[in-house]
C-alpha cells in the first residue's frame, strides 16, 4: 500500500479597477493509497460522466477540458463535488499553496545571476508560474517531517530554467507526468480540487471580503469539508 502526494498548480487572478490582483496557488493532495484510489477515481469519473452524458473516452479528466464538456464553471462545482463526496475516504490531508508580492509594498525586484535584472512583482510571478509546482513540492519537502511524507511524489510537468528548489527536491526522486492532469488520476484529482477551492476563495473574496491568505484558504477547505492548511510558499529559484 504505497502513499502518494500530487501536485498541481494554477493562476490566481482577481480584477480590480485599477489592477487586477495576480497570484499563483498549488495544491499538494496527499492520497493514502495510490491503487485504491485509482481505482474508486476511474468508477467515479465513469458513474458522473454517464450521469452528465459526457462521452467516455478516457477515464482521466483535466478540470479544462470538464468545464468545456460541461458547458461552465457552474456545472463543474456541481460535477467534482460529487467526485470529493466519493473519494474524500481515500484523502489524507491537503497542503494549499500560495505566494505573494504586494508591488505598493514592493515595486521592483532584483535577480542576480551573471548581472541584475530588475522586474516588477507581478512580471516576476508570470515568468515562473509554470514552475510554481516545484516550489509546492519542495515546500512540502522542507515543512513535512520525512516519516509524515507520502511514500510517492508525482508533480505535473513543468517547464523552467535551473532551479535550487528542484536541486533540492530531485534527490526524493519525485516523479513528472508530462500533462499530468489528463494521464494521472492522482494528479488530475488535485487539479480539480484546486479548481474548486480556487473558485471558494474568490467567493470569500467577493461576498466576505477575504483576500487570499492563511485566512481565506482555512475558510475554503473548512466548507468543503477537507483536512488541511495553508503553506505560503516563497520563492526559491
């Protein structure tokens, strides 16, 4: 019975009048047995897709592609909440990412490598968003203590230039799946339920005036009823 912890990542966008507000959040969904799991995520899929009349091509869905099949975002709460609500026995614990640079707090930043390069904040974070996935992993890597740690590691794939934090990661020999969301079970089950708290969080934001932090995320999983906590991941490139 071999554990295993997904990871995922995506874009955190609120639009303001003058700016919009730009993050980036991840997931690290911690799954008590891989096997047992696929194997409850493959008839779950199958059963809410025969209800919803998607055709069954294949057995893993990306939450992308499940938004277009189902014809909105609506539809898709509706979808993978029934998913959670079957699969939620075989979740042990989800680490919810997210990092923030305020540019009224912080308006350039300096990267050094053979020179300084200066960029602002929000620019800082689009460059590595395809990377943030590693940032998750390694975070969990440095906060989880190494008996707690799942057995398997699987991150969806990414793309980036040489990174400290997956120097430091590589030596767990965590496994990539390249479009990770639509081959994994595993890692297309993270993927949808960071679409879901992503859309909590910008429900607290708008009807609680939440913005996202320790705070909101405690919120959001506390009403989709999952274990968990907020990680505020810095940036380690």
């Amino acid at each position: 019975m071999a554990s295993v912890v997904a990871f995922d990542s995506k874009e955190f966008k609120i639009p303001g009048r003058e700016r919009d507000f730009f993050s980036i959040i991840g997931i690290g969904l911690e799954i008590k047995d891989r096997q047992a799991f696929q194997k409850a995520y493959r008839s779950v899929i199958s059963k809410e897709a025969s209800k919803w009349k998607i055709p069954l091509k294949r057995s893993v869905f990306d939450s992308y592609t499940l938004i277009k099949l189902l014809g909105g975002e609506d539809a898709f709460l509706e979808f993978y909440r029934e998913v959670f609500r079957n699969l939620k026995t075989h979740l042990k614990y989800v680490h919810l990412f997210f990092t923030i640079i305020s540019p009224s707090k912080v308006q350039n930043i300096f990267v050094y490598k053979t020179h300084a390069k200066k960029t602002n904040p929000v620019d800082f974070l689009k460059e590595h968003k395809t990377s943030f996935v590693v940032l998750c992993a390694w975070k969990y890597s440095e906060t989880v203590a190494e008996n707690d740690r799942a057995d398997l590691m699987h991150l969806d794939f990414f793309e980036a230039k040489h990174m400290k934090a997956w120097d430091a990661l590589k030596s767990l020999k965590p496994s990539l799946f390249i479009r990770g969301d639509t081959c994994n079970c595993c890692i297309a089950c993270a993927d949808g339920l960071l679409g879901v708290i992503d859309r909590q969080l910008k429900r607290n934001f708008y009807i609680d005036g939440e913005r996202l932090g320790d705070q909101s995320i405690k919120h959001a999983l506390k009403d989709l009823g999952i274990s968990g906590e907020p990680k505020l991941s810095l940036i380690h490139i």
